[in-house]
C-alpha cells in the first residue's frame, strides 16, 4: 500500500508515508473526520512503525495529521454500529483490544527509532495516547489532550492505564481520565506530557529543529537509551544497572560508538552512520 520511494509520498486511503534524508513521516489522513481511526488506519500504522524499527535507512520517525485536529481517536461511528449489531463472544473484545489499540501503542513504543509527534488541535482517547507514547511532543497553542473513555460509558483503553499513570501520577491521571476534561496544551507542558508548546505558524520550524538534529544523530544509541528509560519505571535498581550496562557493551561495538570517541579525540563533528 506504501512503497518507498525516497523523496516522494505515497497515498493510502487514509495514511500517508514519506521518507527523505532519514526523515520517515507518518500523517494521518481523515481530515473531515477528525483523523479518527478506524481498524484499517490503525493496521496501517502498525505496520509502519514496525518496518521503520527495522530499515536502515529512518533514523527518525515523525506522526502527524492533516487538517484541523491530531487524532479524536477511535471511529466512535464505526464503534457504535458493531455494538448494535455484534453479538459478543467471551474474550473475543479483550483479544481485539490487545491486538489492535494496544499493539499499535506498543509499536510507537518498541520502535527502536525517535518518534517525534506534532499534535494540533484535538488529541484524543487513542490519539491523545499515541502522543503519550512517542518520545517527543510538540504542540500547538490550541492542542488540547482528552480522555474521553469514562465519558462515553468505555474504560480506558490502548495503553492509558499504563502510559498516564507513568508520565503525570496516579492522581493526576484518574482526574483526566474520571472527568474527562480538555487539557490545554500549555497544562500538557507543565505535566510533563509534551516538550514544547509553540504558536501555530512555528510547528514546522520547531518539529524540523528536533527532527533534523535525530536525523544525523548516533541511531542505534538512542534506540538502546529509549529501551533502558521506557523500562526503567517497570524494573528494580539491579535489573535497570544490568541493562545499562548491556546496552553499553553493545553500543561499544558500533561504528558510532567508533566514530563519535574519534571525532572527540580530534576536536571535530561527528559523522554517524545510524549503527
């Protein structure tokens, strides 16, 4: 559905794909519907973000959305419509959610790649948490972040019980997730929960800042530093030491490793490879 062609986008139905110079862009593409995905969106994502965990060429994966709003998250519609008419079977949701909404959080996770999101507008249910699952934010003024399961008479779902109790606390979270109330974007960058808040007309620059400088970084480094801090609020102290130390013999055979030691050594920038 995607083929790679450096430089160029290729369009689905509702995604969008561009790689260029490192730079792997993921935008999302239901602008009159809010971005809202649907099982053939989130699908579509999965995938992408597990091919770009394994292809040399992204050193950097960036989530965005085209139109007013990031995400509203699910396709309430299309929810609503299998509730009237499915008859449920034990099991059969819980093994939906667990390969659908959750497996796509998971896949922002495990990418071993920066995952950078641009959020303008509306994030949302899964939308809000595949922001709270990327590892660098940038907001526009008028984002806002919502639970909005409760609302709707639904539990938390796709990752939230996991994701916000670990970004802003247990209490912080189950008044977001309880009320359901917007959180501004300004209120997100106080949380914790996104890394810079900028005017509208500044996304771009402010997005290109973060994501040029990942695209020439030390690659493999930073996929073994976002392993060891995704894990560290799950492990003890010996467990988190070993893997850091792990980590660190492994990155030691790498060209980068090589290279970033030299370029110290002779007083110049470094040159990385990714590997």
């Amino acid at each position: 559905m995607t083929d790679v062609i450096d430089g160029q986008t290729q369009r689905t139905e509702s995604v969008l794909r561009q790689l260029e110079g490192g730079i792997l862009t993921i935008s999302l593409n239901r602008p009159d519907a809010a971005n809202a995905l649907r099982p053939d969106d989130r699908n579509e994502l999965i995938r992408l973000f597990e091919e770009a965990g394994g292809d040399p060429d992204v050193r950097v994966v960036v989530l965005r959305a085209n139109g007013r709003h990031f995400c509203a998250g699910a396709d309430v519609v299309r929810l609503s419509g299998d509730r009237a008419t499915k008859v449920k079977k034990v099991t059969g949701a819980m093994h939906t959610i667990m390969t659908g909404a959750q497996r796509l959080i998971a896949s922002v996770l495990d990418c071993p790649k920066p995952v950078v999101a641009v959020v303008q507008g509306a994030a949302a249910g899964i939308g809000a948490h595949l922001a709270y699952a990327s590892d660098l934010v940038v907001a526009s003024e008028g984002a806002y972040f919502a639970e909005s399961f409760v609302k709707r008479g639904l539990v938390v779902d796709g990752g939230g019980a996991y994701l916000l109790p670990r970004r802003i606390g247990v209490q912080r979270a189950k008044e977001m997730v309880f009320f359901g109330d917007k959180l501004s974007a300004r209120d997100a960058l106080e949380l914790g929960l996104v890394n810079r808040v900028v005017p509208a007309e500044e996304l771009d620059s402010t997005t290109n800042e973060f994501t040029f400088r990942l695209a020439v970084a030390p690659t493999s480094a930073i996929a073994l530093t976002k392993r060891l801090f995704n894990d560290s609020p799950d492990v003890d102290r010996t467990q988190s030491f070993v893997a850091e130390a792990m980590a660190q013999e492994i990155q030691g055979y790498s060209q980068d490793s090589k290279e970033g030691v030299q370029a110290f050594v002779e007083k110049r920038d470094a040159d990385y490879v990714g590997w």
